[in-house]
C-alpha cells in the first residue's frame, strides 16, 4: 500500500474513474425466483441473515395512504478520516462502486458499512479502517459526532451516525482510497454523480474552521422562530403510519419480476445481480428500490444589507419520528409533480441517491436566487448563513436532501480555512 493524493479537482476525478474502469461491474436485472439469499419473512423482503436493510409496506391507518418502504435499524458506520498537513486540510475518501449509482461509481466517505458488512456476516474481506470509528487505536483522535436522519420518504425511522477522527497523518491508502485536498472536495461538490449523498452530507456537517483555528468566539447565532415551529410541528403519541405485511397491501403484489406496483403505484423494488472487483464480495444479488422521474432539491436565497438568507421549510415525511423535519425551500421526490423555479438558479447538480438500496434515483439539487420581497409560505423561514450552518449541524432535525444541497456551500460556511488558504 502507499498513499494516494489529490490534490487537484481533475486528479480526483482521474483517480475515481480508474476505480470504477478496475472494478469490472457488470449489473443484471434477474427474476425474484433465480436467487435464494433474500426471502420474505414476517411480511417483510429481508436478507438470509437479517443484516443490510428489509423491504415492507406502511399504512396511514387515518387515510388508508400506503407505501413502500426500507427498513435498517441497524445503523451504519458513516465516518470521515481527515488529516491537517501543510496547513491543508485532506480527507480521506472511498471511490465506491454501488449498482444503483450513475456511472457505477461515486466518490463516498472513508467508511459507509452497515453492521453486516463490517462484522464480514457475508464472508467477504474485512472493512478498511472500520478500527478508526468503532474502536479506539490509540492512532485517530476523534472530533465530532451527529446524529443525522436519512431520506424520509424512503426509509422508515432511520438515522445515520456521523463519525469524524482526525489522522496524525496521512495514512496508507487501500487500493480504492484517496486523500483528496478539502479545496478539491468542494470543487467536486458541483459536478453531477461525483459525491455520494453520504459525503455530501458529512462534508457540509462538518465544521471545518474549527479544525484549524480552535476556540474561536462564536458569534450569536439569533434564531429567525423555525425552532419554535419546528418544535411545535413535531407530533406527540402514536404515528397514524403502521408497518404493513407485503402480502397485505393493496397497491403492490409480489411477483416474479420482485414487488410490482398496481394502480398506478410508482414505486417498485427489483432484484439485481452485481459482480465487481473492488468490493467486499466479488458477487451478490440485492433488491434495489425504484422511483420513475426525476426528484428536485431547491435552497432559495436572497441578498441582504447584512448578507445571504436562506429560504428553509418545516417538512412532514412518514419515515420521520414525530413526522416534521427542517428542509430546503423544495423538496419533490421522484413522483411528485415538478415545480418550476422562480429567480436565478446560481448552481446546481444531478445526484444519484445511495445506491446500494436504490437504482438510478436521481434530483436535480440548485442554489436560487430570488427578489428580496419573494414571499415566504407559513411553514418557511429566512435564515442567516450562520444558523444555517448551525441547524444542519444539529443531531435529527434537517432532512438529508438539505444537507446534501448544503455541499455547495462548504466555502461559505467555512471562510476562514479558505480566506488562510489563498
């Protein structure tokens, strides 16, 4: 092993190509009948070992609503490696290959695993530096740590641990990790199908001033009455949304081509047949889940004498605990009906969601710029940069697709480090 370095946005680029051309992914759509490792057990699609993730309904008792939904209660590791070095700061990235993803392969964070992948429950080659986030080694120092919720409509009750260690220096590299400069990881952020929504996410969390220049006077942060919103929107008691047997649901029915929707229903799951040789295993079948169309991720902001503000919304989606959660200006999934953009889109992206659990399920994330006087509905709120920087960093309160768009604003949120760094 030696250690990889990107320091540029085109040498990362290089570097996650040639991945994706080594691994070899050939990706199949099969019949549900030709494999044997996924049953449906307890009304729910779960893996012979009942590790990675479950497939089941949900039924809004009130409405009768249904849906289709993923189930993990087993949190995955997500961590990030980084290390200071010649007053920059690199961090250590995975250039991972997943069947549902654009172009195969994407760049995520040092480590993304679910319990059954780390603890090898399917035989495959152990995690690289899974010691540095579950364990301590006496070599990492660990930084920060949230608690953060995952796509709401999608995944039901789940969250993600967000692990960051800093590395006393750049440590050897696996033959698919690289250190890639923070200046490179932000210029990444506004190419399509480059990073993952993981490390979107991680990268826009993390504080990276406070790496750099320690305890700096925190200037105060006045909150714009979303908390209090926020707070009040959060529903107590029971949730009307319950965990329905596949078998039960009206608007799906198994078959062989996996879980077929009926009635116009536009979400479906299929299975598929992946090998490649740069993952823990060089071959498995997997459910993916599918969503027709094309989402959209929209963060509004206006130009103010005392600087930007941002357009966020108090959101109720049916896989949140207690229902509510703060997100950007729009939030449409891939079966919503599309709205068009009022203002000046300054920049955006196509991402492709996680795609170890979904196929080709992609939004267009945009930066808009709008009038001053652009009204704000009951459930938005404008907010400074700073509490904006400040929100997203709070454990259970933003929605993914929030802090993934944030991934354009890493230079904004973090002046300091790259005002030093020119």
């Amino acid at each position: 092993m030696h250690v990889n370095i990107a320091e540029t946005r085109e040498q990362a680029l290089e570097f996650l190509n040639r991945i994706t051309r080594l691994s070899k992914t050939e990706i199949v759509r099969i019949p549900m009948e030709e494999q044997r490792d996924w049953q449906i057990r307890d009304g729910v699609l779960s893996h012979r070992t009942n590790g990675f993730f479950s497939v089941a309904g949900l039924t809004n008792s009130q409405t009768g609503e249904e849906r289709l939904m993923l189930l993990q209660p087993q949190s995955a590791i997500t961590g990030i490696l980084f290390c200071r070095k010649n007053s920059k700061i690199y961090v250590l990235l995975q250039a991972r290959v997943e069947p549902g993803n654009v172009g195969v392969g994407q760049y995520g964070p040092t480590i993304q695993s679910t319990p059954a992948n780390y603890l090898r429950w399917h035989g495959g080659n152990a995690t690289p530096y899974v010691e540095y986030f579950n364990t301590y080694n006496g070599v990492g120092e660990p930084v920060s740590v949230s608690s953060q919720l995952d796509i709401g409509r999608r995944y039901y009750q789940k969250i993600k641990t967000l692990l960051y260690v800093e590395a006393p220096h750049l440590l050897e590299c696996t033959q698919q990790m690289i250190w890639v400069s923070l200046d490179a990881l932000s210029e990444l952020a506004s190419i399509d199908h480059v990073l993952n929504t993981d490390l979107r996410s991680m990268s826009a969390v993390m504080n990276w001033d406070n790496t750099v220049f320690l305890n700096q006077p925190v200037p105060p942060v006045p909150d714009s009455g979303i908390l209090n919103y926020y707070f009040n929107s959060i529903k107590t008691g029971q949730s009307h949304w319950h965990i329905t047997p596949l078998d039960k649901l009206t608007g799906w029915e198994i078959a062989e081509g996996g879980i077929i929707p009926k009635h116009n229903q536009p979400v479906s799951v299929q299975f598929y047949r992946t090998t490649c040789l740069t993952r823990e295993v060089g071959s498995w079948v997997q459910p993916l889940m599918v969503a027709p169309g094309r989402g959209a991720v929209s963060l509004f902001f206006r130009e103010t004498p005392s600087g930007k503000e941002y357009l966020l919304s108090i959101l109720s989606e049916e896989g949140i605990s207690g229902g509510a959660l703060i997100g950007p200006t729009i939030q449409q999934y891939q079966e919503d009906r599309q709205k068009s953009l009022p203002g000046e889109t300054i920049i955006s992206f196509e991402q492709s969601d996680e795609g170890g659990r979904f196929i080709h399920h992609t939004s267009v994330f945009s930066i808009v710029r709008v009038e001053n006087d652009y009204p704000a509905a009951e459930n938005q709120f404008w907010v400074s940069d700073l509490l904006l920087k400040k929100l997203i960093s709070l454990s259970n309160i933003t929605s993914i697709q929030l802090r993934a768009v944030c991934s354009l604003l890493i230079r904004d949120f973090n002046v300091q480090y790259f005002e030093w760094q020119s």
